[in-house]
C-alpha cells in the first residue's frame, strides 16, 4: 500500500495548507484504495470509502475506469460492499460523465439480466457524454432487436435527458460583491503567476482577488445563506484580456453551486456582471459553466440639455450612476420578464443574458451537455428512422435579402454545419461550424486534458486539420513545477493526436514557440475557422477565437463550435506612413482613433474587426490582429490582396516543413496535410479559381473605422495610466500617448522585445538598430536591461542563417542553453542584453517578473496591473507598449526618447513599411 501511504502523506502536508485532499485520478492509487473496501477489517477502510465515493475524478481518468469496474462488480454480485448497494452504485455511475461508465452502464443494459438492464438503462437516459463507439453498440444492440437498447434510443430522440431537468428558477436573488473597479482581467481571477495550479482546483482557488476579498464573498455567503453572489466590475468589463477557465472555475467555486456530491470542487453556475458587460471570451466560459453573465449598464455618459457629451478637464467623459449595486446590494434576476429588480423597481432589461440558447445552457448546467445532447439526438432519431421532434431552442438564422456578407459571415456559412435556411445567413445567426485548427497552450492545457477527461473523449476528431500544444508560457523557467506538469500535459496531448511542442518520445527537441505564432503558420487557408486556448488566438489567416481550456476541448473532441455570428467593423486606411514609423504605431493609432471617431465608444468590442491590411504578410499582420484581443474584439479578419496572400502560405509551408524536418509530424501526417492543403489554395488563387476572401461590395457594417495615416507623426505608446485619479480608467489599453508626452525624460527600467506581438522583422530591426547606434556612437551601453525572447525557434534559426541573430550574440551577456535552462525565475537584472528562451517571458508575468515598481517599455501586450511588473511600497509598476525601435532605444538611454533622438537612432534602417492597398478588397 505504499501509494495510498504516500497520498495520506499528501493529505497531512494538505492540511497544513488549509487544503482538503486531493482528488484522485491514479488506478494504482484506487486500486490500493478498492482493495482496503473489500478488506472489513481494514483499520483505513472508512476513510477509503470516503475518498472512493466522494474524492474520485470522473470521465475517462484512470482512477474513473476503476471505480466503474468496481461499482459493475458490486451491481453484478461479485463484490457486496454494505455502504455502496447495487442501486446506490447505479447513482455514483451516473455522476461519472461518461467513458468507462458508459461502458459499464451498456454492459449492464444490453446483458443478460433483465432487472439489471432495466435499472442500467433507466441511468444511460440521463447521460449525454456518448461516444462513436458507444453509439454503435446501441444501434447494433437495436437492429438485432433489443428492446432495452429500443427504449434507450427513444428517450433520446425525445432528448429526455434534457427535458426531464428541472426549470430554471424563475426568480434567482443576488447579493452584489465589487470585484474591482475599472475594468476586471482574469487575471485577478486567476493570477498568470499562479498558473501551475490550475489543475488543482482548490488550491488554485486560494488566489481568486485577494484573501480579503474571499473573507467578505464568505460574510455575505453566511449573511444571505438563501441568495448567491454576483461579483460586478463596477464602471468597467469583466473577464478582459482572456477567457482562462480557470478564473470561472475560481468564481464558481467561492459563489457557485457543487455540480455533483460526489466531485469535489466542481461548481457551477456563477454569476457575473459588469457596467460594460462581460468580455466575449470570458462570456463563452461562462457559458460552459452554466452561469449568468449580465451587462448592467448602472453607470452612464452624462449629456447636457443639448444631448452633447459632458467631458472633465481631461476631455474624457463624465459617468453618471444608473442605479447602485454597492457590495450588499441585493437584487432579483426575473428569468421570466428577463429583467433585474431591486425590490419591486425595476432597473435594467437583462433579455441579452437569457436568449433561449442561454437558457437551455442554465438549465442543463452548461453549453457542454446542450451540444452533446444536440448530437444523440439527431443520431437516435435517424437510427429508429424518425424525425427528432422540436426540443431545443431553434437557431436563430437571419437572412437580410439584398444584403450582402462580410468576410466572417462568409466563413461562418462555408463551414455551418446543421442549419435549416438553404438561405446564406447574416450577422445574430446562431450557428454550428467545424473547426480547422485548435491550439492548446502549457498553462492551460492540464485544464483542457481534465475537460477531455470529464466529457469522456480519448481522439481528437477526424474533422479538425490540425491542434498543437504549446510550451510557450512555462518557457522561460524549467524549474520542479514545469518538470513535473510539461510532460505530462505533451503526453495526453500527444496521445490524443495533436503536435506537440515537446516530444514524449524524446526523438525531436523540446520547443517552447508561442502558440499563436504557431497557429498563424499553419493556419493555410483564410477560409479556416481556428479555436485557441489563449485570448491573442487572432490570426491574420482566417478567423480565429481565443476560448476556455473547455471550449477548446470540446473543438478537439467534436471538431465544432458553437456561436453567433458577430457583427463587424470595418478597417480601412488612407495617407502615408513616415519612413520612420513603425506598424507597431498603426496598430496603436488605430485603436485611439477609432475612440476619437466614435466619442470613447469602443465599437470593436464585442465584434470582428474586418482589417483591409492588403499588401502586409501574415508575419506582420500578425502584430494587428493579436493586439485586437486589447481592443476588446471578439476576433479579426484580415482582407489580403492575391499575391500577398500566396506570400504568406509560401512563409507558412516553409516552416511546417521545418516542423516536419524536426520530427514533429504524427502518424497520421497532419503536417504534410497541411503543406498539401497549402498548395491547393495558391493554386486557386492564381488561377483564378479562389481568390483570395473578399467581404462582399454591399456587405453591412455595425461601424467603419477609416485610419489616417497622415496624423500619425510620431511613435505611439500604451500606457496603463497608472496615477489616473480615476480608478477605472487606469490599466485600460484605452490610453494611447504620442512619444513626445514625455518629454524625452521618463525614466525606464527595464525594456522587453518579445512574445506574440514581434515577428522575424523585429529581431531584424533589433539588430540593425544596435549596428546603427554602434556607428554613431562609437558603442553600444545599456542604461536598462534589456530582454529579448524571440517567438519561435524557426525565426532563431532564420536569424542565425541571416546573420542577424550574430550581432544579437555579440551585444548580448546572456543567451538561453536548452541544454540547461534555467531552473529559477529572473527578477532582477543587470543593465545588458539578455536573449531568452523562445516564448512569452515577462508578458506571461508567470516565471519572469521585473523588479518591483519598475518601469517596463515593452512590445508585449499587457498592461495589467501586477502582470509584467508587480508595485513595490514606493511607486506602482508601469507596462508601457510600444514598437521594438522605442523599446531598444529606452534602454540604451535609460529613459524615453525624444522624437529627435528617435528619428536618428532609426536613420537607414528597414522598419515594418506598411502602405494601404490600391486595390479595391471586395468580391
């Protein structure tokens, strides 16, 4: 017993945590566990009772397929246990969530004993995580004429294991809790520095917000023991900056309800709000979770008698309160009249959080058991021969005669699946589409394996082209924690048939690229609908969603997603872009003119955004479409003319060929499919067969957004405003600065080049700047460190090839060894070059950090607070953003540059040109 001696181990070091124990998902330990049950005399008996009821992870886990085989035995007779009787082990299989207790409950209903197999079947009725395999075994047991396996199937055409759930409660009261004001990242939710964790709940709870924060949810839990808690961003959005399942999975445990008594710290239904919503990505985990997510809208834009803006001395708009929803504030959600109440007075319509969709996810507990029971039914209806009758909410389908599609609503017709108009469908359509490519990444990708666990699927599907499963947020650090998760995860995911970053097998080198730079290479076809489990999965290829670890295991087992299609805002450009500028700048640009066009409103969020980037390759493009994850988008388009299109599939198929020179590629060649696929789509477009995609000329538009060139004469910055008097206004990616603000003289103290938001240009301009600075100064001197992490080891190896990543060696004191990484996390710095490992580094904010208070000038994308840098007690630790050429500048001088110093700094040197297309990008 020397398994179930050292999980007791476990358990007492748990304790001293504050921590109860571990579920179990190890065989060998219930195993160990099953054999002290059946031993009456055992003194540990009781307490393996307990952990083999009530501690056992369900689904397809190992310990999952041995407790089934234990509870068929009890049911069969060939074990008699006196707490667990055969009706009882009936209960705790139907807990299990499919795999081997599917399995179990078949054997048992398609068997011989017919008292058995009525029991079985009456248990199988309610279960919806029913596989190929398993649905063979009914249709065969049905055509050979078994009257159980008869019975079974017509319940489920009926879909009664929906229809007999219980009504969502008409009224659902409420206690408010202020999680914070501004706008909420997960990342308070669920900290990136705490991202080992995820996989174990409990623990990983212990960081939602503060200990303080979780100490009030606790007093207002005990003082309305009959209301649940809604936690609200006051005056901003909840869930901004990514999806992370893990920050439901915390909010559901500290307000949620148990999903079932026999899973520990498992909950459900959660209850969020915020004045400006729920962010699209966060929405969608929400989802999953069978919770509420309501846009309160208690805070307004105050107007004058005229209807004009009211704006402070800053010119920003002043905000006038609605209604109040002060922590304590009890309120009633009416599912009914769709509608929020404070007593008898009603506030505000909430009809947008209870679509019928959205109810049927309430009532079945989540979106999960709505798309598997859409599926078991249509397969039990076609296998007795009878049209499924009406069970579910019908998809909304919109069809606008005249109307044209823009380029998503193109792609979301090419690739529905299950619509009933033979019309094309328009924006607000709900819609099934497959799925071409997933990306799982390393901190939440032991998240996405459990889900794959629980909903029982053990293949990825035939229908997606490609998954792969990155390193790239542990990178940096190969500490005990990353040693003991990273090969686990590539194992499951390598089993499972994705590519993997790090080879279980040991045969290929262990690569830790940033997964979304991954993805937008072997993304081959701008037709292709991509699923990533990271909110910056925005490729400039196709149309791509960054989701939960959930949705994307549910777009791995089945090879779809479901969604509504969005609206869209259309981007086009006009001017000409300095030859000092950068695209950083564009990008940057963009987003404060489009607020200045549209008087603060952010009429990106929430939408795609339709960029008619035309002549920049998918490498570059890729700096605007990850940023617009910041912007607050539900995803983006880019619009490409032919030839840069072929351009970027050339990029693309040469480094999957890399891939697959390294050994990557899997038994069933998904990588030589994709060069394969590749070569299809340039044929088509120069032959004329396909063009390249094109929004129709009359398609409709929620907004367009024409940017300047011309107005944008100097390099652009994010800053996080951290001293705003207004608390909600800082750490926005809303306040975007010329260079000259300030004023040559704020000091920087660190800088970072890096993670998704550079391409191989910026490692170029890196070192080209650093050449350039060396000839007018005689030497290159660092007055601030400076860390570099290149994206991928292919742009190393192109860099290396080139010549560049030599003059990057040469100025540099420190140079990643993948044979001996780094086993401590960096957190202070000497002022020189540091060239890190391939990944997301200081961005992550998991393993990296700069040193408290700093000043950081990054090209990363986040700005959080406590992300990249954490406060000290004498000053608040600032992100800046901003183009490679700024970055690299900052730190040589210590301190931001002047315009002046700017320009000469970049005299010659080859910086990302972008120049609006000519053509018209219409089809």
């Amino acid at each position: 017993m020397n398994l179930y001696n050292d999980y007791i181990k476990e358990i007492e070091e748990r304790k001293g945590q504050g921590l109860h124990p571990k579920p179990i998902d190890s065989a060998d330990l219930l195993n160990e566990i099953i054999t002290q049950i059946k031993d009456t005399n055992n003194a540990n008996r009781q307490d393996c009772l307990k952990f083999f009821i009530y501690n056992t992870l369900p689904g397809t886990t190992p310990a999952a397929g041995a407790k089934a085989k234990f509870l068929k035995e009890i049911i069969l007779g060939q074990e008699t246990v006196a707490e667990i009787t055969p009706s009882f082990a009936f209960e705790l299989l139907s807990h299990m969530k499919g795999g081997p207790s599917i399995v179990v409950l078949l054997d048992l209903a398609l068997g011989n004993d017919e008292a058995i197999a009525k029991q079985a079947a009456e248990v199988l009725k309610t279960q919806v995580y029913l596989y190929d395999a398993d649905m063979d075994r009914l249709k065969v047991a049905y055509e050979n004429g078994n009257a159980v396996a008869k019975d079974i199937l017509e319940s489920y055409s009926k879909a009664e294991f929906f229809t007999k759930l219980p009504e969502v409660a008409e009224e659902i009261k409420v206690v408010t809790f202020i999680a914070g004001e501004g706008d909420i990242s997960t990342d308070l939710l669920s900290p990136g520095n705490q991202a080992h964790s995820r996989s174990d709940r409990e623990l990983h709870g212990k960081c939602m917000i503060t200990p303080q924060a979780q100490e009030e949810i606790k007093a207002l839990q005990a003082q309305h023991p009959d209301k649940s808690v809604m936690l609200i961003a006051e005056k901003g959005t909840m869930g901004v900056g990514s999806s992370r399942m893990s920050g439901v999975n915390n909010v559901a445990l500290w307000t949620g309800k148990q999903a079932s008594p026999y899973v520990p710290f498992v909950n459900f239904a959660p209850i969020v709000g915020g004045t400006n919503g729920i962010s699209p990505i966060f929405l969608t985990t929400v989802d999953v979770t069978g919770g509420i997510g309501i846009d309160l809208k208690n805070w307004v834009k105050k107007t004058d008698a005229n209807g004009e803006l009211v704006r402070d001395e800053n010119g920003e708009p002043i905000l006038e309160q609605v209604y109040s929803v002060a922590t304590g504030t009890v309120l009633t959600i009416n599912t009914k009249t769709k509608k929020l109440y404070n007593g008898d007075k009603e506030l505000i319509d909430i009809s947008r959080s209870f679509t019928p969709q959205k109810m049927e996810f309430i009532k079945a507990g989540g979106s999960y058991a709505i798309v598997f029971g859409k599926k078991l039914q249509t397969f039990a209806a076609k296998t007795l021969g009878i049209e499924a009758p009406l069970v579910y909410a019908p998809s909304k389908e919109i069809h606008i005669e005249g109307q044209g599609l823009t380029a998503v609503e193109k792609i979301f017709n090419k690739n529905a699946v299950g619509t009933i108009s033979k019309q094309v469908l328009h924006a607000g359509s709900d819609v099934r589409v497959t799925v071409n490519i997933v990306g799982s990444q390393d901190t939440t990708g032991l998240m996405t394996a459990q889900e794959l666990e629980s909903m029982a699927a053990t293949v990825i599907s035939p229908i997606v082209d490609a998954a792969y499963q990155s390193g790239c947020h542990t990178a940096s650090v190969w500490d005990k924690k990353a040693q003991a998760n990273i090969p686990k995860l590539m194992q499951f995911m390598n089993d499972f048939g994705l590519i993997t970053a790090r080879d279980p097998k040991g045969v290929y080198h262990a690569m830790t690229d940033v997964i979304h730079k991954v993805l937008n290479d072997i993304t081959v076809d701008e037709w292709a609908i991509i699923i990533g489990g990271d909110s910056h999965t925005r490729m400039s290829k196709g149309v791509a969603f960054g989701a939960d670890s959930g949705t994307v295991a549910l777009a791995l087992a089945t090879g779809e997603a479901s969604m509504p299609i969005p609206q869209s805002v259309k981007v086009t450009f006009k001017g000409n872009m300095p030859d000092y500028m950068d695209f950083r700048d564009v990008v940057h640009a963009t987003q404060a003119q489009m607020l200045h066009q549209f008087g603060g409103e952010n009429v990106f969020q929430g939408r795609i955004i339709e960029v008619h980037i035309g002549t920049l390759t998918a490498d570059q493009a890729f700096t605007f479409t990850d940023w617009t994850a910041e912007m607050k988008a539900k995803a983006s388009i880019c619009i490409s003319e032919d030839e840069t299109l072929i351009e970027s599939l050339e990029i693309a198929k040469g480094r999957i060929q890399i891939m697959i020179d390294k050994g990557m590629d899997n038994k069933n060649r998904v990588l030589q499919g994709l060069i394969d696929k590749a070569n299809k789509r340039i044929a088509e477009i120069r032959s004329g067969e396909k063009p390249a995609l094109r929004p129709d000329a009359n398609a409709k538009y929620y907004a367009e957004v024409v940017v300047d060139l011309d107005q944008i004469a100097e390099p652009m910055i994010a800053d996080p405003d951290v001293n705003n008097k207004d608390v909600s206004k800082r750490y926005t990616h809303d306040t975007i600065r010329p260079l000259s603000f300030y004023g040559g003289d704020k000091k920087v103290d660190l800088g970072f080049i890096g993670s998704c938001m550079v391409h191989k240009g910026d490692m170029k301009i890196l070192a080209q700047m650093l050449k350039n600075i060396e000839k007018q100064q005689g030497k290159v001197e660092f007055k601030a460190p400076l860390v570099v992490a290149p994206p991928t080891y292919n742009i190393v190896d192109e860099l290396k090839a080139e010549g560049d990543w030599e003059v990057l060696q040469k100025y540099s004191g420190f140079e990643f060894d993948d044979n001996a990484p780094k086993a401590v996390a960096r957190t202070e710095y000497e002022n020189m070059l540091y060239l890190e490992r391939p990944g997301c580094n200081l961005c992550m904010g998991n393993q990296e950090k700069a040193s408290k208070g700093d000043t950081v000038m990054a090209t990363s994308t986040r700005l959080f607070q406590g992300r990249v840098v954490e406060d000290s007690a004498e000053k608040k630790g600032e992100s800046l953003l901003s183009s490679t050429p700024v970055v690299v500048l900052s730190t040589i001088l210590g301190r931001t540059p002047s315009i002046e110093e700017y320009k000469k700094a970049v005299e010659g040197i080859n910086l990302t040109k972008f120049a609006p297309s000519h053509k018209l990008l219409v089809g």
